[in-house]
C-alpha cells in the first residue's frame, strides 16, 4: 500500500508544482497591465536569458542593442537587468534620475570582501556612504593630495624605465611590467611602502570579483557555491587580506606610538588621523578603514594597469600615431634626461592618445551595476522598483550616432571636440557619472600618461620580430576588468 501511494503521490505532486511554475513563468513573463516595459528578448523559465549570456557580456549586450535598441531588459534567474547602450539612457539614469539609481544591488563577494559593504563602490546609497565618499574625496583623492604623491609616480616610473633598459633587446611582457608599475605605485601611496604579497592578493581579489556569483542571481542555489569551492575560494582571499591589512594597521599605530610625527604620508596614516580625531562622529571603524582601502587597491591597480595594456596595443597597432605621439613627446622634452608631470601637461596629442583608449576600451566596460529604488520611467519605459541596472561605457562609446567611424583608433578625434571622460559627457563615460561616478579619475590618469610620456621618451617601441600590426591580436579577456586576451609583447629600444 505504501509503495503503490508513493507511486501515484509523488507524480502527482510533480505534475501540480510543474502546472504552478508554468503559471507563475507566464504571469511574471508577460506584459503587466497598463505597463510599457522595456524591449527583451525571451527567455527560459528559471533561468530566464542566462543561457544566452556569452563568456564577454559587453559584447553580448552590444550585439543585443542592435536588435532591441538602447534600452533594453534582460532576466538573469530572478533578477531583472535594465541595461542602458545610449549617451540619452545614461544621461537620464546617471543625471536626470540619479538619486533613483544611486545604489547598488547586494552582491555576495562585495558582502564578504568589504566587510559588509562598508567601502565607497559597493556601499548602498545612505548617510554612511555619502559620509565615507567625502571622506575619500576629501581627504584621499582631493587634487592637493593627488599632486603630493607626484614623486612616487616620478620615481616608480623611472625605476621602470631602469628595469627595462636591464632586459636589453629580449621581447619584454609589457602587460607585467604596467601590472607591477601600477602595483608599486598604489602599495606606496596607499600603505606607505611596497610589500612583495600585494600584487598576488589584488590578482586573487579581483579573479574572485570577476567571478559570476550564482548565488546573487539564484539565492536558493547559492549552497552549490560551496560544493565547486567559490565559498572556500573567497573565504581564503578574505581572511588573507584581512590579516595582511590588520597587520599594517598594527605597524602605522606602533609607529604612532614610537612617536612618529603624523606626516599624511599614506592612506593609511591618513585614515587613522581621521579616525582618532573624529571618534564620535566618524563611520571610519577599522573594518570600513580596511574595506576603504580594498577599494583604493582594486580601482588603483587593475583598472589603471588595464588602460596602459590597450594604450600601447593601439599604438603598436597604428606606428604612424605612435611616431606623431614620439615627436611630441621628445619635442617638449628637448635636452631634458627626466620627463616630468609638468612636461606631461604640455601634451596635448598625449592627451587624445589617452582619451581614444578609453573609448575604445573602458576598463570597466559595463559600469558597476546600480539598482532602481523606486519605480520609475527610463524614455519612456516603466521600470519596478529593485531592477538591477547595467550601462554600457563600452557601447556608447562606439555608437556611429556620436562617434564618427567608432571603430576606429584616432585620437584626432579629440582636437575637434570639448569632450572629456570626468562624467559630464554621456557620450564618454569609461569613469561613470553622477553620485556613484569613480573619485579616483584624478589619481588614475597623472600616472598612466607619465608612464607612456617616459616610454616613447627613452624607447622604440616595436612588435617582436616577425609580427606584424595587422596580426596583433586584440581580442579582450574574460573578468571584472577587460584586459586583452594576450599580453603585450614588444622590443624596447
């Protein structure tokens, strides 16, 4: 009797869960009465269009702009996704409706890595992150503090320069050389001096940030995270960091008590000042300290690192740009051993090379993605409230409505227009705009033109022997930023 129940029950069961989701796909499937949603293409039941998301979204959401134009809405799991590919869509989100977006969606690895999200980027729009982002970008990332820490850029990208002259005529990876560049330059302005571990936990941050999070898209699958090891994987990179972190804190307070004379020497120092001076008013606990500077590493090193690689690709690629940009160089540098920031500023051809390459390639080509806090209208369509929110630097900047031949590398471009990537510009945005725009813009660009300024100043800069510029491979790389799929090789001589 038992067995012949069970044979009838649970088919029965089965056939009114399946006839219950059938329902409930179709409901939340189609069109809600008196409603204009966004154009999207159709999905699966569960897992909504995440069959269809290919191993480079950016590229995926480009093509789908196309077809469904420059509003449009996809289902990944459960979570609905507006992702914007217009200059006009982010103007309205990022200006015109920016308190409505200013926050961001609950991501599990930002929930781990920073504490809760207790950093500026992954920060959920409230009191305590607007109190920590004027913390950073006044204290931090002010331009009176981005010029004091001149002569660390001047200094690592000299010392650069010294170790490439070391590797004679031997093709030279320059993706790692700008990694290790970028690295040494945020360890020192940040903690005060270069630790040998830093460049491996920002490569591990960043490869467990870049990792799609199937938890945050299905939070009833999210126990698989711990049968494949992401949960052990972040968990590792966590505590690492956080002891590493700890331990630095523990050496700048030692110091203080030594009698060390506070000097702003560092992020560090400077954070910790802060944080004694303000103790009854400031959100600065040590936590949001260390998860504040998980924020300058990340958005210091990887990102900055990036927009060398592709510079240099695209001039390799292109050796008439690259000779123009080497005489302007060398002609403001005159008799000059030692380029400066203040040579750099004279650049202006320097300035447009700078600015094409982030068009072409932001390194964050879908910006870190935002959350609608109410409901609200987007030209024209309705979109709920809780609906994850994607813009696509990396198609506006090659929209053929705005940009003329986009695909094309021509930093010409740049003489014949006002504008600039500082976020007041829809149609080039690599940086963001609005409340949740990146502060740090004024950190990151001073030390990538200084580093190029330097290498077409000692170097000839060419492809390996045998390689031509049309054989450059410049495909882009799978993560949370995109780098090109191969490094960058060239002789330096």
């Amino acid at each position: 009797m038992v067995a012949f129940s069970s044979v009838i029950i649970i088919p029965l069961f089965s056939t009114i869960f399946f006839i219950i989701f059938l329902y409930k796909w179709r409901y939340n499937t189609a069109s809600k009465p008196g409603k204009t949603l966004p154009p999207s293409p159709r999905k699966l039941p569960i897992i909504g269009n995440l069959h269809q998301l290919t191993s480079h979204p950016h590229r995926f959401f480009h093509s789908l702009s196309k077809h469904y134009g420059p509003l449009l809405m996809v289902h990944f799991g459960s979570t609905p996704v507006l992702v914007a590919s217009s200059a006009d869509a982010a103007r309205e989100i990022m200006k015109n409706k920016d308190l409505i977006f200013a926050s961001r969606p609950k991501m599990g690895v930002a929930e781990k890595m920073l504490y809760g999200s207790k950093d500026v980027v992954f920060a959920p729009y409230s009191d305590y992150w607007r109190q920590m982002r004027s913390i950073c970008v006044l204290h931090l990332l002010s331009n009176k503090m981005v010029q004091s820490f001149r002569h660390v850029r001047e200094e690592e990208t000299s010392a650069m320069i010294e170790r490439i002259k070391g590797l004679g005529s031997a093709a030279i990876n320059f993706s790692d050389m700008f990694s290790s560049l970028t690295n040494d330059v945020v360890c020192r302005v940040v903690l005060g001096r270069k630790y040998v571990v830093f460049e491996d936990f920002v490569r591990r941050t960043i490869e467990v940030f870049g990792t799609m999070n199937i938890g945050d898209y299905f939070p009833w699958l999210a126990w698989i995270n711990k049968i494949n090891g992401f949960d052990s994987k972040v968990d590792k990179v966590c505590k690492d960091f956080d002891e590493f972190l700890e331990g630095v804190i523990r050496d700048h307070r030692y110091q203080e008590r030594q009698g060390k004379e506070y000097a702003g020497s560092d992020f560090v120092d400077i954070l910790l000042e802060f944080q004694r001076e303000n103790q009854d008013t400031s959100p600065i606990d040590d936590e949001a300290l260390k998860a504040l500077l998980l924020d300058m590493f990340v958005g210091g090193t990887d990102t900055t690192q990036t927009h060398l690689e592709w510079t240099l690709a695209e001039l390799l690629k292109h050796p008439k740009i690259m000779a123009k940009l080497q005489k302007e160089v060398r002609q403001i540098a005159g008799t000059k051993q030692e380029i400066t920031e203040d040579d750099v500023e004279k650049m202006r051809y320097l300035k447009a090379v700078t600015k094409e390459s982030l068009r072409l390639h932001p390194p964050v080509p879908l910006l870190v993605p935002r959350v609608t806090s109410v409901d609200t209208n987007v030209l024209g369509y309705d979109v709920a409230a809780g609906t994850k929110v994607l813009v696509s630097a990396w198609t506006i900047g090659r929209d053929p409505s705005l940009w003329k031949n986009p695909e094309e590398f021509n930093p010409e471009r740049f003489f014949e227009t006002s504008i600039d990537f500082r976020g007041l510009h829809f149609e080039f945005i690599p940086f963001g705009a609005g409340r949740r725009g990146c502060p740090g813009i004024s950190f990151a660009i001073p030390l990538d033109e200084l580093a190029l300024a330097k290498l077409l100043h000692k170097f000839d800069i060419t492809l390996p022997n045998g390689v031509k510029e049309e054989d450059l491979d410049m495909t882009d790389a799978i993560g949370m930023t995109v780098h090109k799929n191969i490094p960058v090789f060239a002789i330096a001589a």
